[in-house]
C-alpha cells in the first residue's frame, strides 16, 4: 500500500512536469507580449498593440497585470485559468472583453504612468468615476480593424 501512495505520487508529479514543459508554462511567468499571442485569438490584441503607441515602452503585463509581485501572479494565474477554460469548453466569444477586475487594474496602471497628467487633469474638475480608457480607447491598441482579425461587437 505505501509503495502505491509513493508510485502514484511520483507518476503525478512526473505528469505534472511533462505537461508544464510541454506547455512552456515558465514563459507566462514573464513579460513577452509573444507569449500573450500564443494563442491565436488574441492575434487581433497582439497586432493592435504592436502598432498601437504603446508597444514602444509598454508589454501586456505593464497594463493587464497589478505591478506587486504575488497580485501579478495570482492575476496571471487566474487569467490563464479562465482562458484555458474558455478555449477548451471552445466557447470563445467574438468580441473579448475584459472583465470588471480587469477595469480596475487597466485604470490604475493608466493612472500610474501617467500620474502627472492624471494630477493635471483632475485639478480642471474631470469627472473622477470614468475609465481612462473610456475616452482614450485606441490609445494602447490602436483602431479597431488595424489588426488581422478586426474587433466585432457582436
């Protein structure tokens, strides 16, 4: 009975590398928007961004994920859980969007690069409970339909 607790441990844990090697899973441990493109959905993401203004000196991480260190990679962790999800149940909607979590920390990462133009901003009484985003939509992914696969809102 013990040897087949340690066997069985052992096949699980020897599964587990294969299939995080097989994966490549330590490349979304890192920053490389590449490894955001993986997948080939967010093909039309990866291409906006890359000719978007932003590609310069911003990578998918500096926008889509919290700066600290152990919020950036539960945010990851949970971000790949619902994307593997929603690739293997192949209910992937047509248009992405990203969800109210993903708001927040979009907005405060817009708020923290830009912190002196926000200061500004809010001095000539800019109504505070707005995105960012609403009105500089295009700015990090430039316009919709510059990328091979253009943005539906259907």
């Amino acid at each position: 009975m013990k040897y087949a607790l340690i066997i069985g441990f052992v096949a699980i844990l020897a599964l587990s590398g294969v299939i995080l090697y097989v994966t490549d899973f330590t490349a979304y441990l890192g920053n490389n928007p590449a490894t955001c493109n993986n997948c080939h959905v967010m093909d039309y993401a990866y291409e906006s961004w890359y000719h978007g203004s932003h590609s310069s000196w911003a990578t998918c991480s500096d926008c889509h994920t919290p700066h600290a260190l152990i919020p950036k990679y539960v945010t990851k962790a949970s971000s790949g859980y619902n994307h593997v999800s929603v690739f293997l149940s192949d209910n992937i909607p047509i248009a992405i969007r990203a969800k109210h979590d993903s708001l927040e920390i979009v907005q405060e990462n817009c708020v923290r690069c830009h912190q002196d133009t926000v200061d500004s901003t809010f001095e000539i009484a800019m109504d505070s409970d707005r995105y960012c985003f609403d009105c500089h939509r295009f700015v990090a992914h430039g316009e919709r339909g510059v990328a091979l696969r253009p943005y539906q809102d259907q």
